[in-house]
C-alpha cells in the first residue's frame, strides 16, 4: 500500500486505537526496512582490517531494576531530574534518570510510555474480557563509547 493510500485510509477512519498501533508498526517497519538497523557480521568493518577491528559491544548504564530473569540496565520513564513520578513505581532517583539505555551515549533518544486497554473474545465460547497492557519503547541513535574502549556510532531499540 502506498503511503497516500494509507493516509487517505487513515484519514477516512480517524485516529483509533487499531490505527495508532497500525500507524507506528508501519513506520517501525519502514525504520527496520530502511537499513538504519541492518545486520553487521564481525568482519564487516570500515577499514577493512578484518575480523576483530570494530566488535566493541556496546554498555548498558549502570542502574539495574529487577526482571524477570535478571537485572535489567534501564530507569522507568520520568523526568530526567530524577523527581517523583506516577510512571516509575522505584521512587525518586536523585542521580538522574537517563533515558538511554547505554552508558557513555552521546545522540538522540525517543521514548514513549502507553497504556491501550481492549476488548478480547474467544471465538469458541463467546466470552469476552476486557484487557490492558503497557509499553515502554525507545530508540537510540548517536555515538558510544564500546567495550573496545572505541566511539561507534550506532541505532538502538529497546522494546
């Protein structure tokens, strides 16, 4: 479908639930489909030296909450100054709260924090539930400091 095509659709029905997330799914899909995210083999490197040269792995920050199978490096959304916040049930972080999730990051992050609410119904009883779920999402895209010791530049996404 061609992006008139999608935003005359779009236009023709309004901003709904279904549309948001069918809206933001598409333009992910084109972000991923845009080769800002395409795959690196270790040997792909700029200058050529082979396997080895440009593997620096990038470093979570140091903040850890509890999941479900270890500690996760992120802070919950809030203001960056670290004061109280209805998003973040961990309290106040007098440090700070970093946006990214990698440490000595220099660029560009967008986050967004929602909350959609539904209506499910199994198709074989009939029952129906209504349902919520939340999503924290953000990107990243600037320069890093690596394991390599080395600046990379790089695009990131946590879901």
């Amino acid at each position: 479908m061609t992006n008139n095509a999608s935003m005359l659709r779009f236009s023709r029905r309004g901003l709904t639930r279904r549309n948001l997330v069918h809206g933001t799914m598409g333009a992910a899909g084109a972000v991923l489909g845009s080769g800002l995210c395409a795959p690196a083999l270790a040997a792909d490197d700029d200058d050529g030296e082979g396997q080895g040269a440009g593997c620096g792995q990038p470093l979570p920050i140091v903040h850890t909450n509890a999941g479900p199978f270890g500690p996760l490096h992120f802070y919950f959304p809030g203001p960056i100054d670290g004061s109280a916040a209805p998003t973040d049930a961990t309290g106040v972080h007098p440090e700070g709260r970093d946006p990214s999730t990698l440490t000595n990051f220099t660029g560009f992050v967008g986050q967004v924090d929602l909350d959609f609410s539904g209506m499910a119904m199994d198709t074989k009883t009939g029952a129906k539930a209504t349902y919520t779920f939340h999503t924290d999402t953000r990107f990243m895209k600037g320069d890093f400091v690596a394991s390599d010791q080395q600046r990379h530049h790089g695009t990131f996404a946590f879901i």
